[in-house]
C-alpha cells in the first residue's frame, strides 16, 4: 500500500467570481408606445440581469430558473497560494474565465467560455488560451432539447460545477484530475431535459480520446482532443442521469463508452474506453456532504504498453498504461458562519475528504505497475488560525479526561477492577449495566470524531509515512480500550484493568503526539521543521 505525501497547508488567496449582467434587446418601431413612470421609477427589466446559466446549464432551460434576456457577459478568477511540506511556495494566478451568453430567440440560445490559464500564454511559458464551452441550445420542450458544440462532459460532480467555489479546497478532488480528465470537454451534440420532476437527463455523441497520450500517472487525461483538430474517425457516447428526491439532495450516475484513435493502429488497433461514475452530494443548513466513485476501463493496454516501449521517449516514460484505474472519496463539510450569523451570506467552510485514487490498477502481464500512483489523501480545510484553537483546547479537554479518570479509580489495576466490579473492603458496589452504558454512549461520540480530526491534521505534516500510519493506529486503538476497558472489566475479568490503563497510555500519548507535531508542522520554525520531515519525500510502505 502506498502512502502519497500531500502538500502541506494549502490556502486560497483570492476565490473572485463576478456575477454576469445582461442588457435587453432594443424594441422595435411596431410596439406601442409605453407611458412614461417617473423618473425615480426602477423598473426589474431594467436592472443588470445576471441569470446567466454558469453552474445550472441544464436547470435552467428547463424553467428552474429564469434564462437569460439578450447579451450576459461575466467571469471569475481564482489566485492561489500552495506552500507544500517538500517543495518551494507557489503563488499562481491558476485561472481567469471570461463567459458570454446571448439568447437569439426564446427557443435559441448560445453560450461560451475562454479561459487564460497561469496569467501568460506564450512558447515560452506555461500558461495556455483555451476555449471551454462553446455550445447552441435548440429549446423545445421540458424534456426534450438540442444542445450541439464544444461541451463540459456530464461526468462526476467537478467536470460540470468547476467554479472554485462549488468544490472545497484549493485543488480539485485526485478522482476529478486522474480519473475522470476535468474540466474535460468535446466537440459533440445531443439532447438533455427532465423527464419528471427531479429526474434529469443529458445524452450526447462527442469525439473520442486519442491513445498515443495516455499514460501510467494520468491514465486517459492527457488524451482528450477538446476539439483541436480532433480526429474525427472515432466517436462515443456519454449519458447522464441526475435524480434529486428531497431539495438539496441530488444522486447522479454518468457512463461514456468510446473509440480511442492513435498513430499505432497497424500494431494496436482501435483502443476502446469505457468510464461508469457514481456519485451523490446533499446539504441541510451549515451541513453538506459529497461521495463520488468511478472505474475507468482501457481495452487493448498490453498492445498499447508493448507499443509503446518501441515508440517514443515520451511514450517510454508513460509506461506502463493500466487497464484499469479506479478512485472514489467521501467528503464532509459544515459552514461555520451558520453558527456566528445565521443569516450571512458569505460562508466559512470547514470540511474533511478522504480519497483513494489508483491509475495502476491492472497493469497487464509482463509490467511492473508503479505503486507511486496509488494516491491515498485526507485533505483538510480552514485558516491555520481555526485549526490551532481547535488543538489548544483539545490539550486540556485530554488532559482533563486523563485527570478524572485517575482521581477517580487511581492507577493500579486492583483499584480499577474494584472501581467497576465493587468491593467489600471499600464498601463499594459494582458499574450497573446503565451506568456503563451512560458514558459509553459519550464517549463513543466524542472520542472518535476527535481522534478523526486529529488524523486528518497529522497527514498534513512532513513526518514519515511509517509514522503516520502507526501514530493514527496507536490513538485509536488507544479509544478502542478506553471505551470497551470498563466493559470488560466488569464482566469479564478484573485483569482487563491493564488493558485499560494500556488504553489511557495509547490515547493520551496519541493526542499528546499529534498536537505538538500539528503545531510545529504550522507555526514552527525551518529547523523544528526539518527534524521532524520525514527524510524521503515519497516513501512506500507496505501495511
């Protein structure tokens, strides 16, 4: 099993979205004239209309809500600041999107979306000009309308609602990068609609892959033609059903079968991908919550692999193209200004996504598969400020624990075993079983949500992946016996009064550990740092 190391503390220094405006169509001559208002009079079809379809781009023709009137012009930007554990800070303008909408008729319409990547576009630089969508909507009823163009892939959560604000954290979920190629786009035409109520639909036939660009890391992402000269001798499908029982909650499966065209057709033939996704999100109140899982499945990979060792560097290097890759996460999140001002707008979003992602699945017969592209992840998120009250007032919270446990029962395993079995020396009566029940009931809600908390902030240090996976199993284990210890003690045996105390020891050692390496991995200095880094930036680990 392999342990991926992640970036450090990751922060967003500037998430901007500029809400689009539209300006109404001129009348024409025939109309009649209109009786003059006053002039302190504000008409509603007179304001800025920014109801351009941006993450709704099916609700909205549909009647969710209302479309948009003449010309919408809008956009947003997102600057980011990443400070990994093992590498160089890095402040990146990552993207700036400029959209333009514009209804010719109430059944036609047109959207578009350019984007500048990483501020400059030159030869010399990294940065690229890339037109995102760019598509016609023939609107014919509910459930049946045209949609032809360039269009996002209805596939996953991000592909579709990529705006940085529709996803937490600074970068994209590793399923949404390696799996499913976001923000992945073809050239393609089909029909979308809602079949009944909360039941949506999108079926399209688009323009396949291009096989020569596949890879070990990335699977299928770097192939995807986004119709620059795309070959057009291969084709595929995508479908989408989204199906949203209760407001707010909305499940969605997408499938994409397709033909993969390449220079290698005499040795390799057409390559065939094909790509099921599931995934469901909800949100009541400050709380919101995401699953999302997909396999994606790559025929003739041991034909593309031995091709590729005769091919070139590039394609060397790429080696060895899996069969199979695979990931999914789950994410929770709850909105802190729900707490301080229910009726804030703004939103300050703690949240906690774990994720497995694995591009090497099922290398063929006769490849080593790279075990570094199996990325296992927890990412937290919120202000390192938040993260450090949260650690000093779980200190004492421990601490305090420990201290009652002790003045109560003492330390030595005959005092503990009379605590809860009773004694006639003492006078004292054993645990009822309601009375266990009482603080086991507790603490089974407490300890392990605290202890979860604890783990995601612990990934986020520089300490080795060893001693991560030992420290995490040690704490919980540490839980384990100081939840089911008193259990045991009293009906089982008075000398599980030791596997009691063991549980104090691993717990509070456990909490003790992750909250100083926490607090130095955020506000200590380069050199505390560094004798706590982990001396390798990748390591495997076989658990």
């Amino acid at each position: 099993m392999h342990y991926r190391k992640r970036p450090q503390w990751m922060s967003p220094l500037l998430l901007a979205s500029a809400a689009a405006f539209a300006q109404e169509p001129a009348k024409t001559a025939q109309e009649p004239p209109v009786t003059s208002a006053p002039a302190d009079t504000v008409h509603p079809e007179d304001q800025p209309q920014t109801a351009l379809p941006r993450e709704t781009a099916i609700e909205n023709p549909l009647g969710r809500t209302s479309g948009i009137s003449g010309n919408a012009f809008g956009g947003y930007g997102e600057l980011t600041f990443n400070a990994p554990a093992n590498g160089p800070s890095v402040v990146d303008m990552r993207r700036f999107v400029l959209f333009f909408g514009h209804d010719f008729t109430e059944k036609l319409r047109f959207y578009s979306e350019v984007e500048l990547e990483h501020a400059i576009s030159s030869a010399t630089d990294q940065g690229e000009v890339e037109v995102e969508q760019a598509y016609l909507d023939g609107l014919l009823s509910k459930k049946l309308n045209l949609r032809g163009g360039l269009i996002l892939m209805p596939v996953g959560i991000v592909n579709v609602y990529h705006e940085p604000p529709s996803f937490n954290g600074v970068d994209r979920p590793d399923l949404d990068q390696f799996v499913i190629p976001s923000t992945w786009r073809e050239a393609g035409v089909g029909i979308f609609g809602e079949l009944a109520e909360g039941l949506r639909y999108q079926l399209y036939g688009v323009t396949g892959f291009n096989a020569n660009r596949f890879s070990a890391e990335s699977a299928l992402r770097e192939g995807h033609q986004e119709a620059q000269l795309a070959y057009g001798g291969d084709f595929g499908g995508v479908a989408r059903l989204d199906y949203e029982p209760l407001l707010g909650t909305v499940f969605g499966f997408s499938a994409y079968a397709a033909m993969s065209g390449n220079t290698l057709r005499s040795t390799v033939g057409r390559v065939p991908v094909t790509l099921f996704e599931a995934d469901a999100r909800t949100r009541r109140g400050g709380f919101t919550a995401r699953a999302q899982a997909a396999v994606l499945f790559i025929g003739e990979a041991a034909a593309l692999d031995r091709a590729f060792e005769t091919g070139t560097e590039e394609q060397k290097a790429a080696l060895p193209v899996s069969s199979q890759a695979r990931g999914a996460y789950l994410e929770v999140a709850y909105d802190l200004l729900r707490l301080l001002a229910p009726r804030e707008s703004q939103s300050l979003t703690a949240f906690v996504r774990g994720e497995y992602v694995d591009t090497q699945a099922d290398v063929p017969a006769g490849f080593d598969a790279k075990l570094e592209f199996r990325r296992y992840s927890a990412v937290a998120g919120v202000t390192r400020v938040a993260y450090t009250g949260f650690l000093l007032l779980t200190a004492p919270g421990a601490a305090t624990l420990v201290a009652l446990s002790i003045g109560r029962m003492g330390l030595h395993p005959s005092a503990i075993a009379t605590y809860y079995r009773g004694g006639q020396t003492e006078m004292s009566f054993p645990k009822q079983f309601w009375q266990l029940m009482e603080v086991s009931h507790f603490h089974l809600f407490s300890v392990p949500v605290v202890v979860l908390i604890l783990a995601h902030l612990l990934y986020a240090t520089p300490i080795s992946q060893r001693a991560r996976v030992w420290l995490t199993a040690g704490t919980y284990l540490g839980a384990a016996l100081e939840i089911g210890g008193p259990w045991a003690v009293r009906y089982l045996a008075a000398a599980f009064a030791w596997a009691l105390l063991a549980g104090w020891a691993l717990l509070a050692f456990g909490i003790a550990a992750i909250i100083v390496l926490s607090l130095v991995s955020m506000w200590g200095p380069q050199r505390w740092h560094d004798f706590i880094a982990a001396p390798e930036p990748d390591e495997d680990f076989d658990a």
